[in-house]
C-alpha cells in the first residue's frame, strides 16, 4: 500500500470513528458511570469486534452476508434486540454509587459488551466490506496490506473512543449525585434503545 493509499484510508478511518454510534455511547456511558480505565475494557472488546469483522471481510464472507437477505436480517434483528436490552439494562441501573454496580465492573463482562456491540452490527461489517478492498492492490501482498489497515482502524477508533469515554469520565465528576445519576442512566438507556430500533428499522441498504 502506497502512502498516499494509506493517508486516504487514515481519512476515511478517522472520519468513521468520529461518526457517533453505539460504539460511542457504549465508551461514554461506562467512562461517565466507572471511568476511563473501565470504558478502555469496552474500548478493548469494540477493537476485537472490528479485528473478527476485517477478518471476515478478508476471507470474503462479508460479501455473501451482504448478498443473503435472510442472513444479513437475522444479524440485524440480533443486534437490535442486544442494543435495547442494553439500553433496558441501563435505564434500571441503580443509581446508589459504583457499588451497587459492582458485578457490571468485572473485566470480561464490559469486553463482552463491547465485543458484542460492533459484532451485531451487521452494517458495520458490509461497511468495511465496501470500504477496506478500495485501498487494497490486489497485486501485492494481502497479509501485510490487511495488517497495515487492521492497525489503522483500530488505533483510530480507539483514540476516538478513548477520547469519548474521558470526556465523559470529566463529566460525570460533576454528576455524582443520585439525581444527576439516574438522568445519566435514562439518557445513555434511551440512546441505546434509540440506536436499537433505528437499526432493527433501517433498510437494508446492501
């Protein structure tokens, strides 16, 4: 990959880490709620998600997702229904303090949700999948092309999120009270069952 292949990918790679989406609300509301180092374990599993979607994208499968109206409708369904459940899951969080949330705080609990919050969404994977083979010679190498873009991806988007999740780490100092607490959980809960059914009622644009 030529360098200015590579710069025209970084552009396009920053351009949809910035793009708000679940990703980004699954970064600030554990940043807003724990702190950085929590979201990084979200940011973490967001990161694997896009390393298994790149991957599947390598392997060509991404293009028969695409192609299969039933298969492309399952995975979009699902990730609909995990998105709302979030979302449910955080509008009747407790609004006592970390604490009472101890359980959510377990390391491979929140790299779980964040692997599953970029893998059930099935648009993200015919994303890459339109995006990742217009910067790829199909002359030269593929592994170490696929390994230049995976690390660029990645490290963008966990830049972003990372920026994301401190930014709500700063506020949520200023939120600690209870009142503040619950509207933080009503407003984040509402943006995941938002971003849920948008997904569920989206055409499949393929």
């Amino acid at each position: 990959m030529s360098l200015p292949v590579w710069v025209g990918f970084f552009v396009a790679a920053i351009l949809i880490a910035v793009t708000p989406g679940p990703g980004a609300v699954a970064s600030m509301s554990t940043g807003i709620r724990y702190g950085y180092w929590a979201a990084l374990r979200v940011i973490c599993g967001l990161q694997a998600a896009i390393l298994l979607q790149l991957g599947v994208v390598a392997l060509g499968l991404g293009a028969l997702l695409a192609a299969s109206e039933t298969a492309f409708g399952i995975v979009k369904l699902a990730g609909a229904a995990y998105l709302v459940w979030l979302g449910i899951q955080k509008w009747r969080a407790p609004v006592a303090g970390p604490a009472a949330d101890a359980p959510a705080l377990k390391p491979r609990g929140l790299f779980r949700q964040g692997l599953l919050v970029n893998l059930t969404n099935p648009k993200a994977i015919i994303f890459i999948g339109a995006l990742v083979p217009q910067f790829v010679d199909p002359l030269a190498p593929q592994v170490e092309q696929y390994l230049l873009i995976s690390a660029t991806l990645c490290s963008t988007d966990m830049a972003v999120m990372s920026a994301y999740a401190l930014t709500a780490a700063r506020i949520g100092r200023w939120l600690s009270d209870p009142g503040a607490m619950r509207l933080q959980n009503r407003l984040f809960g509402g943006l995941f069952v938002a971003a849920g059914t948008l997904l569920a009622l989206s055409p499949d644009s393929r």
